[in-house]
C-alpha cells in the first residue's frame, strides 16, 4: 500500500494527535509507523524517531515525487534530513531507507 486514503485512515486504530511537526534542522532516524494521503496534492509521514519524539512531517509531488515515501513500506527504518527552506521553515528534504 503506497498510503491510506483519508477515509482509511479514519478507520485505523491510530492516534495521529501525539504526533507533531519537526522543527529541528538535521539527521534524524526512526521507523516510518504510518503514512496517509493528504488534501493538497501531498503525503503524510509518521515517523516514530530514536530519540523518542513522533513526528509528522509532509511531502509534495514536487520536486520529487514524495520524496520517495509512497514506495517505503511502513514499519522501515528511515534517515530523514531537514533543512530551512527560503521562508527559513525547516521542511522535510530527503528520506533515505536504511537497514
């Protein structure tokens, strides 16, 4: 499944509210735990870090195809890198698998 749709997503047993924004510049790693469609041509990803936050984070269509998290099957290991954007918002810039 590359994502649950918002309808799905509602059926699950997930609690998203304990989830928040990333606002830390870096490297973080963790597992990607869920992952849904969102209403504005974007992804949402939940990644339960190692040092113990959950984060949710989003990725658009463009400039990379999601950045690769439709293809990622939930339960990986993740790297992922923020980095200010030109507003100086920290977003999310790459997701890397790793084992």
């Amino acid at each position: 499944m590359r994502a649950y749709s918002r309808n799905q997503f509602a059926e699950l047993d997930f609690d998203g509210k304990e989830y928040e924004f990333n606002e830390q510049e870096g490297n973080f790693t963790g597992t990607l735990v869920c992952k849904k469609w969102g209403k504005k041509s974007n992804i949402i990803a939940y990644v339960d870090f190692d040092d113990g936050r959950k984060i949710m984070t989003t990725a658009f269509t463009e400039p990379g195809n999601y950045l690769g998290i439709p293809e990622i099957p939930m339960g990986s290991r993740v790297k992922l890198t923020f980095a200010p954007n030109k507003r100086h918002n920290v977003r999310l810039k790459s997701v890397e698998v790793i084992e």
